[in-house]
C-alpha cells in the first residue's frame, strides 16, 4: 500500500495555486471566487499560516543567511512555483477546478543571488605549490540540475481523531520519525499528537528525507478543520516543486610535479539553494567540497564552498549529494593532468592514491578515511578489463576514424554517521521481530536486517518479521538516507542480537526484549572505480557507452543481490547525469522542462553491458563492518563516462565536455574542432 | 483534467451529428495525444466524441496501393503480415513510435489529423503521396498536413481511411529524443519506378520534402549521391534538444540511413 491508496474518511483534498513567477512582491490575493466554487471547503493564504515554525536545517556549513521557511507564501515569493494559496475541496476535482478560479497578481522583483552558506579549507601552501609545479590542469565542471523523479511522486495523508484531537499521517517519506518531531516544532504541538507511517514508498533517491511546506499544510489543515486530508503532488508539480539535485559548479586547479606527483588542489564549488531549504539544504554543497581531494594525497589544498540561494526551484539531496561533484571534479582533473604530463591515467592515480598502510587517515575538510586499499580497486579493474588489450584495441579503432574513447573514476563514497535504533524481541514461540527506527523505500531493507538477524540468533530467517516505519511501532530513529541504514541500522539490529544471546545466557526467561541505540564510530567510506567505454558517432554526435566495468569495495556484505541492486540503479542514475537528464529554465526563469516529453529520464534500453567486481575491507567503523553502497554509481559512472567521451574526442583536440553529453553538444565539440583543424 | 461528457457513437453519421451538434465537442481515437493534453488541462472539451470502437482498422492491398482504416492501431500496422510483405517500411515505421502502450491504442487516424511535426506518420504520408479520406473528401497528403498541428479537417469532420502508393522500395530512418521518443529527425524516402521521394519530419514545422536530397536520389539512388548535399536549416525548429543547424544536418544523415538500408551498401 502506498500513500495514496491510504482509505481515509470522507477527505478534504488539496490544491496548491503556485507562483508562475520566481520573485515578486504579492499585490492581489482574491480568493472569493474559489471559496464560493462547489464543493470548496476552505481556501488558505499565507496570512493563515503566517505563524507556524521554521523547518530545522543541518548546520554542516556555517549559515550567514537562512531563508524563511514559508508554509504558504508570505508577502513575498522567492521561488518559481512556490505554493501561494492552498483549496480544500471536497474532491481533488473540485479543488483542482477551484484553485483556477484563485486569482493571484504577483508583481516580479529583481532578485540577486544571496550567499546562504559559506565556508573554506586551507592550510595556505597551494600557490607556492602551484609556484614550483611543471603543471597546473584546471577545469570547471557544471552540473546539470537533475530531477530525482522517484515513480511515486510526494503523498501525504492525514487522518483526524476526534476523540483524542491526534493525527495519523501516513508519508512517503525517507525519515518518519523526522516527519514526526519536524511537524510537532513546526506546528508547535507535542510529538505524541501525531504518529507517522511511511507506508510501500515508491522510490524517494534523497528528494523524500525532508519535509516539504505541502507536507506541513496537509497536517495543519487536518488539525484545524478537524477533518481528514489528503494530497498527492502530480508530476508536474514534482517538476516544479520537488527538491531538484545537482545544479552544483564546481572549479578547480590541480598542480603536479613532472613525475606526476600531486602538488597541490585549488578547488571552489558553488551550490545552489532554492528559496527555501530542506533538513539537508547544505549538504551537497558540503559535501562537494569535503570529499575533495577523493582518495588522494594532496599536500596543499585550498578549498572553498558556498551556497547560493537564487529564486529557481528548491535543491536537495539526490542520491550522491555532492560525492559525484566532487569525485568528478577530481577525475577530471587528473584526467587533464594525464593528458598534459603523457602519463597513463591509470598509473598517474595509482601513484597519487593514498596507499592502503596510510589509512586511516585523516582529511584537510575534517574527515577520517578509514579502511581499504584503493590502489587495488584500480588493480582490479585493469585486469577485469584486460587494460593494455583495451587500448591497444582503442589504438586500431583511432586508427579506422572511429571516435572511441576509454574513461576511469575512482570515487569515495562517504556513509552516513551517527546513530540509529533496534528494538529485537524473541518471543516464546521462538519468533523475532526486528523493529528499527530505519526505513525503507525498496531497498530490500527487511530483508537485510532479517539476515542480519537470523545469523546473530543462529534462526531460521522465516522466524522473523521486520518492522519498519510506523512512529507508534519502532523506536526514534533517524531513518534511510545518505547510504547510512545497513552501517548503522544494521549494526544496531546486529547489537540488539548480540545482547538478547547473553541474556538468554545468563537463564533469563522470554520474552526478551532488547534496546539498542547504536552509534558509529565514524563514517565508513566505501570506495570503487569504474571503466566507461564509449563511442562516438561523427555525423550525429551520438554517444554510445559500450561497456561499463564497476570494482567496488562496500566493506561486509550482508546481501550481495541487494548490493548488485543499488550498484546497478546508481549507475543508472548516473548515466542519466551524464548522458541526458538536465532541468532547463528559459531567460525569464520559467520551466522548459515540466514533463518527460521534455526531460529525459534513461530507459532500460539506454544502460549498457554492466560488469560488477567486488571485493570487501570490513570498515572498523561500525559492527557489522559495513559501508555505503546506495550511492556508489551515481559517483563512479559520470566521472568515468565524462573522462571517456572526452578521450573519444582528445584526437581532434577537445578537452573538455558538458554534462549532459547530449548527441547535439557533442556534435557541435566535433564540428567546431574539426572546423578549427581546417 | 476538467470535468467532460463522453459518447460513444455507433455509426459515422452519429459521431459527425455528436460533432456538429456541440462546437466544444472533439473526437476521441487512440487518446494518445488527446487523453494527456485533457490531463495537463490543455484543453477543456464539452463533449468527447469517442471513435476508437467505430473506425475501420481494415487493411488492404489493390492496384498498387496500401489502405489502412483510420482507426487501425500503431501495433495493427507493425504487426501487419499485408504490410509487412508490401511496405516493410511502413510497418517499420509504426514500430518505432512511442512504446508498446503507445502503439496499442494510437492510431494511424488520430496520428494524421494531429500531424505533429515531430510525428512519424506524416512522413510516410507524404513520401508515399498518400490519400487521405474523410467524411466528406479525399485529401492529398500534401495538403492535407497543412502546417503545425495543423490539417484541412474541419471541426466536424473524421478521417476514415488512408491510402498509400506502393514504392519499389522505401525505408524510414529516425532520430529519435531520449525524452520523448519522438523524431527529432526522420527520413522516409520512397522509391518508385520513375521518381524518388524524401519527407522529412521532426526537423521542421510540418512535414517537407527535401527537394535538393531527391534530386540528387534521382540521378544516382546511392548514399554517395548525398554527399555534401544539404538541406537549408532556415525555418526549421529550434528549442532546448535541437537548434535548426543541428536539425538539418540529422535530417540529412537519416535520408543517407535510409538509402543506405535499401541500397544495403
Ligand atoms: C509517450 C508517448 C510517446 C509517443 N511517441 C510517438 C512517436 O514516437 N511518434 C509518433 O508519431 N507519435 C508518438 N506518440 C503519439 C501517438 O502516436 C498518438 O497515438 C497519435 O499521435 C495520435 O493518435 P490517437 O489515435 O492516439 O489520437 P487521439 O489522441 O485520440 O487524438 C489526437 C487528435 O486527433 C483527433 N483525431 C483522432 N482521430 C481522428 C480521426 N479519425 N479523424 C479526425 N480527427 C481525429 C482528435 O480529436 C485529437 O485532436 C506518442 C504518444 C505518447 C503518449
């Protein structure tokens, strides 16, 4: 059952009037016409929700500006689409019909970009650095604006107890018990009024871990006409009004010695906001530049990050979150580096990985890398791929006039930290449940912690039932999100086993209950590098990735279908970036991209042959030894399909290339480089 | 969408009476293209005129031509063993447009009176100098696609069948948008005893042929014949996917992909 097959009792359903205009100053707000319309409970304006709370927001990069949270837009709308007035009908048909009739006269205001966030990493050597190098590389990457596009858009359902003047909300969400303590500040009620179900979530990839302003009026409207309310956004308004991922541009120097020797990184990465910021506003913007320099060593580094709010849609997390920019940044500047230096791309990272002896080891940006051995993911996939036959056959086709191209990503990708929650009880009949304060959004999360389970109590996995994200039936807990929920969530179950065997140990009688609240030591980074083969075709630009070869080291691995499941839909993902997906809006900041006729979503058709290698260095950061895996091919595959579709085009003298490598960009880099040659 | 009668006609005759009697009222095929613009509130009919069970989805062969009812579905023409032995090519087309969904309820019908400049149909159409029957006359394909989105009919007036001249041999080339499927491109050239035809869809504002590509076709049906051939990209379509440039040049490429695939060499 998802959200919207949730059975409610005779429902007020809502229609949000959006902002057509991106900045503006409210003039005339006529809302009578809507009220008067058949089957039109109530219409709401911002002045009705003027006083509710602010969503919290995760301070991972210092705040100098904190745009407002608005439910319903106050006097000003600072983003295209933002909800201005909302209906309340007794069908979605009339609300829809009614919120026509709502008549707004929104006067468009300048607006500048506003610094929200800022913050900036150096132990200032890199210019003498770059002084004394034989090279500096640069490049500036933009990345396309993407839309996360789960299948099952936002949906949230409120039902009302009259008796106990509480609500039950049923969310797709990524994190129910945030929804929970996020409602209650937000409207200013106690937690305990409200329990949160995230029911079968058809996807979310980061765009469904925060609340959204929709999501704070369904349940407000609920308590204050005392009635059920439901609403479900249409695509369309997922388009507009859903957090977008991506859209970060990052710039960056690389100085080396003739050896090939990393000398220092210059690295500054802007990130854009919308006009308001969801729980994880900042942490793409974070995250781009913290995971710089990726797994190498770079004795001097200079790195900066800002986020930038401007009035287009709202950004988020999407699944990477900042990990692809900043692993992309650095492969391509080592693929620039190789190029310059005539060094093998190849050799030039083996030389400059960090070597497995010096890890742990500890980051400029404040991280702690803490297991692995790199080099070897790169020894791996040189052997999956038969490398030296790959470019001697890549050296026959140059020589036919084919446009083929061999591209390399080493990536890391940082999990999650902190804690979550297990609460195992073994009945008397021999049965287990694993309750988590973990979710689930089809990763086959039940299925992990029942394994989990069923080895610690040495059980058979049929004897145990998984509960998952229902705030009246688990524990507080964090939920599903940046790849953190088979490290720690399954540490925690792991943990609740492990106490429930002693007590059964020490004689003591069932039925046992076990609370746990486990927290790690510390990211685990999961790490992994990707071969992308590719061709190009000279008349029409057409880019075909031939082949993609993956070697990823995700530390234990408690399931490795479920492994093979995250690495493959990642990797989708990623060659959605890299090959066709982007958000485009017009000069005047409307959204040319407002369907899937217009916006290009990869089809089963467009993955290529994928090659899967693995090989596990149990991260001594959590108990089970486990790291993240959900995000690893949205980082490795654009970096790799990048660095490819330029090698394709090097013989003609192209050095770089925008993302999404779409048959017309490429193209034009082929005429213009050939035109330039004549 | 917005609220909206619905009828289901038995006969023709009824279905022009429905059409006549409501000038808000519109007719309804494989819904394809009207049931989506219904939901995103593009438009607000009074009355849908529902033709999906009374046209014909016949297909036939006489005299050198292919007729098709107006109502066979995408996936009637591909699948068509008449088609297939006497315009692979056509088949080949319907197989290529939109996805299995698509080409189980769209038909040849709705696709033509809708003529999409990015649609399929309308190429073979005009290459196949096809003839369009409707309730009141017959058409020539070239006139009868009269511009974007726009055709000859008139509001209460349906298209019945469609009739096709048989080439020696003809294929269609298409490039499509990795959004939507549709051409940003397409080439169906046709070849007959004494003339060569190109229509190119998708990179203009209604179908067209290319005059210079058929002339140099004419004198030597052989990809080498295009070489350096152009067409002028003046007056093509230019948005986010594709500017007029980029257009002309793949309109160009898929008529030497269609050669190519006849000529085989
Ligand atoms: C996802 C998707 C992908 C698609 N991809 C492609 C593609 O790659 N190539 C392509 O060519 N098309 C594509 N289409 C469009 C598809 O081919 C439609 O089926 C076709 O364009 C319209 O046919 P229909 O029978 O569905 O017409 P409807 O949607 O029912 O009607 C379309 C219009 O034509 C009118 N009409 C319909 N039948 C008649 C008639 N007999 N007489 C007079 N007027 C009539 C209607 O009033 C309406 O205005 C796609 C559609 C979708 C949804």
């Amino acid at each position: 059952m998802f959200t919207d097959d949730v059975k409610l009792t005779n429902p007020l359903h809502v229609a949000f009037v959006r902002s057509q205009i991106a900045s503006g100053e409210i003039v005339e707000l006529e809302t009578e016409d809507a009220l008067e319309a058949e089957g039109v409970a109530a219409v709401h304006t911002g002045a009705d929700v003027a006083d509710l709370g602010s969503l919290s927001v995760n301070p991972v990069l210092p705040i100098k500006h904190l745009p407002p949270f608005s439910v319903l837009a106050q006097a000003t709308v600072r983003g295209l689409g933002q909800p201005v007035a909302a209906v309340l009908g007794e069908t979605a048909l009339q609300a829809a019909d009614a919120a026509e009739l709502v008549y707004a006269e929104i006067e468009p205001t300048e607006s500048s970009p506003i610094l929200v966030a800022e913050k900036n990493w150096s132990n200032a050597q890199y210019e003498e650095a770059a002084a004394k190098a034989d090279h500096v590389v640069s490049c500036t990457i933009q990345h396309p604006r993407l839309a996360p596009s789960p299948m099952e858009p936002r949906s949230i359902a409120a039902a009302y107890d009259a008796e106990t003047d509480c609500v039950t909300v049923w969310h797709s969400t990524q994190t129910p018990h945030r929804t929970r303590s996020e409602l209650a500040a937000i409207l200013g009620i106690e937690a305990k009024r409200i329990r949160v179900i995230a029911p079968h979530v058809g996807g979310a990839f980061g765009m469904k871990a925060s609340l959204y302003p929709e999501d704070v009026f369904v349940v407000w409207a609920a308590l204050k006409h005392k009635r059920d309310v439901k609403w479900t956004a249409t695509r369309s308004e997922e388009f507009l009004s859903a957090t977008h991922g991506r859209g970060i541009k990052s710039e960056g120097e690389l100085a080396l010695s003739s050896d090939g020797t990393f000398l220092g990184l210059k690295a500054m990465v802007e990130g854009p906001v919308g006009a308001w910021l969801p729980n994880s506003g900042l942490i793409t913007a974070w995250n781009a530049a913290r995971v710089l320099p990726s797994g190498y060593a770079v004795p001097a580094q200079d790195i900066t990050t800002q986020a930038v709010m401007n009035n287009l849609g709202p950004t988020g997390i999407y699944r990477g979150a900042g990990r692809p920019e900043a692993n992309c940044l650095m492969e391509r500047l080592i693929d620039k580096a190789a190029a310059v230096s005539g060094i093998d791309p190849v050799e030039l990272r083996r030389k400059n990985l960090i070597p497995a002896t010096a890890l742990p080891h500890n980051t400029l940006t404040g991280n702690t890398l803490d297991s692995g051995d790199y080099a070897k993911a790169l020894d791996v996939l040189c052997e999956a791929v038969d490398y030296p036959a790959l470019l001697a056959e890549q050296t026959r086709c140059r020589a036919e006039g084919q446009l083929v191209g061999i591209g390399i990503g080493f990536y890391l990708e940082p999990s999650g930290n902190g804690w979550e929650t297990a609460r195992v009880t073994l009945n008397e009949d021999g049965s287990v449940v694993v309750a988590s304060g973990s979710s689930s959004q089809g990763h086959g999360r039940e299925t992990a912690f029942a394994q989990i389970a069923a080895d610690a109590l040495n059980i058979d996995i049929d004897q145990i039932s998984v509960l998952l994200a229902d705030t009246a039936k688990t524990p507080e807990g964090i939920g599903a999100l940046a790849s953190r929920s088979t490290a720690i969530g399954g540490s925690a179950v792991l943990k609740a086993c492990e106490e429930i065997t002693s007590r059964l140990e020490a004689s003591e009688a069932l039925p046992i209950t076990a609370d746990v609240r486990y927290e790690n030591k510390g990211q685990a980074w999961g790490y992994g590098a990707y071969l992308a083969q590719v061709s190009i075709c000279r008349s029409t630009g057409e880019l075909s990735v031939e082949r993609i070869t993956c070697v990823d080291d995700t530390g234990t691995i408690v399931n490795p279908k479920l492994v093979e499941g995250q690495i493959l839909g990642g990797l989708a993902q990623g060659l959605g970036e890299a090959l066709m997906e982007s958000i485009v809006y017009d000069e005047d900041g409307q959204l040319l991209t407002g369907s899937f006729m217009d916006y290009a979503m990869p089809r089963a058709a467009d993955i290529p042959t994928i090659d899967i290698h693995k090989f596990e260095t149990p991260s001594p950061m959590n108990a089970l030894g486990a790291k993240g895996v959900g995000e690893a091919g949205t980082i490795g595959a654009p970096a790799a399909i990048l660095n490819a579709a330029v090698d394709a085009l090097r013989p003609l003298g192209v050095t770089d290339l925008t993302m999404p490598l779409t048959s017309q960009s490429l193209w034009r880099a082929i005429r213009s480089a050939e035109q330039g040659k004549s | 969408m917005y609220e909206t009668a619905y009828a289901r006609p038995r006969t023709l005759e009824e279905a022009v009476e429905l059409l006549q009697s409501d000038e808000d009222a519109k007719c309804l095929a494989g819904g394809m293209t009207y049931v989506p613009t219904l939901k995103q509130r593009l438009a607000m009919p009074s009355l849908l005129v529902d033709l999906s069970r009374l046209l014909s989805r016949d297909i036939a062969v006489a005299d050198g031509f292919l007729t098709i009812g107006a109502g066979a579905r995408h996936v009637d023409v591909q699948r068509s063993q008449i088609v297939r032995e006497t315009l692979p090519a056509l088949a080949e087309l319907a197989g290529l447009i939109g996805d299995p969904m698509v080409r189980n309820r769209g038909t040849i019908g709705g696709s033509l009176s809708n003529n999409d400049p990015a649609a399929d149909y309308p190429s073979a159409a005009l290459a196949l100098d096809a003839q369009i029957t409707t309730t009141k006359q017959q058409y020539a394909a070239a006139d009868f696609l009269s511009g974007m989105f726009e055709t000859l009919l008139d509001d209460d007036e349906i298209v019945t069948h469609v009739r096709f001249k048989i080439p020696v041999c003809a294929a269609y080339s298409k490039f499509a948008s990795k959004a939507s499927g549709y051409a940003v491109a397409g080439a169906f050239v046709a070849r007959f005893d004494d003339d060569v035809r190109v229509a190119i869809t998708g990179a203009g504002p209604c179908v067209f042929r290319a005059d210079q590509l058929e002339e140099a076709l004419k004198g030597d049906f052989n990809v080498w014949a295009l070489k350096g051939k152009t067409i002028e990209p003046e007056g093509l379509l230019s948005d986010m996917h594709a500017d007029a440039e980029y257009r002309a040049a793949l309109a160009v490429e898929m008529t030497k992909r269609a050669v190519h695939q006849i000529t085989g060499a």
